[in-house]
C-alpha cells in the first residue's frame, strides 16, 4: 500500500501544510503526522477518503498506486508528443 508515500508526495505538490491539511480534515494534526512518518498503520476509511477527496485523487489511487511514478510516466507521455 502506498497511503504513506502517497500522501507525502501529494502534499508536496500541493505545496499545502501538514496543519491546513489536518484543518481541512478536522482530525488531530498528530494523526497527520503519524501517517506522514508510517506510524499509524489503521489509518480509517474516514480518513483515507478525505485524504483522496482532498487531494483530488481517487481511494484506489491514493492507496495502491505510487502516484509519484504514475505522474513521472504522464509527463514522459506529453514529452513524446
């Protein structure tokens, strides 16, 4: 599951704060922070799909594909047009 690496990599290009994004969640900012280090491991479906919603990004997509490498592939696929 990529729910760490994918939140890590969404908030970056986002450029959004862990704060705004716990905030906009209306969860702890601990609990925001133990995702980004991998420490919580029963992140809730709640939270998984606030997450998505947040980001723009579908439930799937934040939980089993590595978005940091699906984005690299899209911008090969531009390039080459």
């Amino acid at each position: 599951m990529f729910i760490q690496k994918n939140f890590i990599y969404l908030k970056s290009k986002h450029n959004v704060s862990y704060r705004k994004i716990a905030f906009a969640l209306n969860i702890n900012i601990n609990a925001i922070l133990r995702i980004k280090n991998g420490a919580e491991q029963n992140v809730t479906i709640k939270t998984i799909a606030n997450l998505a919603n947040f980001f723009d990004v579908t439930i799937d997509d934040l939980v089993y594909k590595d978005l940091s490498i699906e984005n690299k592939l899209n911008y090969r696929e531009i390039d080459n047009e």
